[in-house]
C-alpha cells in the first residue's frame, strides 16, 4: 500500500535514529523499522475509524434534534443520506477493520468535542451540501464524500495531528502518509466487497503468494546501508574535494548510502529512478544546497560503478542514464 518513496523514506528515518543512537545491534535496528511501520498501520486504521465515529455522532445529533421543545420540520424529518452512507456501512461491517480496531483499542470517547468540530465544519462545507442535495446517490458518491472529508478537512486538522503526536511518539512524521493511505483505500473501496473483504496491508506483497517484494526491498536497504557504510564512505570521501566526512551533512551521507545500495543491489530499478528519488529525499530532509551535492557525488559514482560492471540491471533500458 505504501509507494516506495514512502518505504525509502522509513529506511531513511530508521537509519538516521540508528546512526545518532551509536547502535551497534544491526537485528535492533531492524526490528525498529518494522515496528515503525507496524505503528504507521496502526494510525490508518485509526484515520478510517474516524469516518465510523463521525457519522456515529452525526446519527447521535439527529435523534438529540428531535427531542427538542420545539423541532423543526428538518429536526423531525432530517435527511440521512449522511449516516446511511453506503460506504460507511461497507467499512464498519468490514471483519478485517473492526478486528484491528479491537486490536489497537480504538476508542473516541474522550475526543467527543473534537468530532464535533469534525463534524460541523463536514456540514459546512460546499461539498457536503452539494452531496446532501444531489438527486442521485451512488456507492461512488457515498465514497467520494470521505475522499473529499480526508482531502480538505482531515488532512489539515492541526488538532488532529497533535493529538496523534501526543498519542504515540512514532506518529510526529506518519499524519500526512496515514491520510493518503486512507484515502487510497477509500478510492478502491468496490461496492461487491463483502465483510469478508481484507484490508490491504502495508506491503503491497502481503496477500501474494510469490513473496513480499516491497518488505525485502527494505529489509536489504537498511541492511547493506549499514553493513557496507565504511566501504561506501570510502567511495564517497574519494568523490569528495576539500571537504572532511564529518563536515558532510549525514542526512546526505545517509542517502547517498542507501543510493547505492540500490544502484548496486536492486537490479529491477531504473538508474533514473534512483537517482531522481534521492535527489527529492535530499530536498524534502536536508539542507537546501543537498540537492546539488547528492547529485553531483552520485553522478560521478554512478560513472565509477559502471565503468567497473557493478551496476547491473535487468530489462530492457535500464541501463540507459
């Protein structure tokens, strides 16, 4: 479910902690990253709960409203295209989600006022009266409102994401990937799957029968970063002039390990690929001039490792710069 930019950039966090911590238990650090992505899992079904939490406090609202001395003709005869939303019932009838929401312990009771908010600025919004009054109703519609929910509301919630960072301490950097998670299997939700239907999981390859390629990509990233770093950091210190290793940002160092790890070790991704995914990890964690740095050493690696047949790739074009 997680693309690989996403995985690389785990691989990248578990390797800086493992660096800074001085951790010399290479099967620790291992268990780390797995457990990081454990903890990411966890927050996207917490993401998905919320759509059966708020839809449970809408329902609650409509039935307090008719209650009142003097109802409305909405409050006694409201609309509930809302809380009979098709894709809310598929989701919290769903065996695979309410048996993770068992696991983690999800519960929203302390957060009522929270869900509140989340629920009047859903009603306010243009999108939710445009779907409240569109003649025609479909499972697609259905869903498309919790995309919509997710996109413009959820993603952008800073209360949210602080509670989730005060929550557990492996969340501070996962809230935007567990909305897109989220809404990614929210968009591929058909209206045929039954309760039976599983979840996807975080490796594209769990529910494959030919092994997990996504996980073993990681695995051997983290691993041959580490086990091969004094051998990459003398290819590194041969590119580099005037400039000591340890004035090197290790951020840059970090990813220009993992770089070649792939270069080298994945014969089934595009030297383009890689190098351009390195070059945008170097952009999004490190100094604004590590763009320029990342791709002028591994640029000139890249020529090295060719020149001496270390580079092998499978398929067609692949080779090509």
């Amino acid at each position: 479910m997680l693309s690989r930019r996403h995985l690389r950039i785990k691989v990248l966090q578990a390797l800086y902690a493992f660096t800074q911590s001085k951790n010399n238990r290479l099967d620790l650090g291992e268990k780390e990253l797995l457990r990081s992505l454990d903890k990411l899992y966890e927050l996207f079904i917490y993401q998905l709960s919320l759509i059966i939490e708020i839809i449970n406090f809408a329902h609650k609202r409509l039935e307090e409203n008719k209650l009142k001395f003097f109802p409305s003709d909405d409050d006694l005869n409201p609309s509930t295209r809302f809380i009979e939303n098709k894709f809310y019932i598929a989701l919290s009838n769903n065996h695979d989600f309410l048996k993770y929401c068992e696991r983690y312990a999800i519960n929203w009771a302390d957060e009522q006022e929270m869900i509140r908010k989340f629920v009047i600025l859903i009603r306010e919004s243009k999108e939710y009266k445009e779907y409240m009054n569109a003649e025609v109703c479909s499972f697609k519609t259905d869903r498309e409102i919790f995309v919509t929910i997710f996109k413009k509301i959820i993603s952008h919630s800073e209360i949210l994401q602080f509670y989730y960072e005060e929550k557990n301490i492996y969340w501070y950097d996962d809230f935007f990937v567990s909305s897109l998670m989220a809404i990614k299997v929210i968009k591929s939700w058909e209206p045929h799957w039954d309760e039976n239907h599983k979840l996807p999981h975080i490796f594209e390859g769990d529910n494959l029968s030919n092994g997990n390629e996504d996980k073993e990509f990681i695995i051997n990233l983290f691993r041959k970063s580490i086990l091969r770093s004094d051998e990459y950091e003398k290819l590194i210190d041969n590119k580099v002039k005037n400039w000591e290793m340890d004035r090197i940002a290790v951020i840059d160092v970090i990813l220009i390990k993992m770089a070649l790890v792939e270069l080298m070790e994945s014969p089934s991704i595009p030297i383009k690929v890689t190098l351009n995914e390195y070059i945008e990890l170097a952009k999004m964690y490190s100094t604004p001039k590590s763009k320029l740095f990342v791709n002028g050493i591994l640029d000139k690696l890249i020529v090295d490792l060719r020149e001496q047949n270390l580079i092998q790739k499978t398929g067609r074009g692949l080779m090509e710069e």
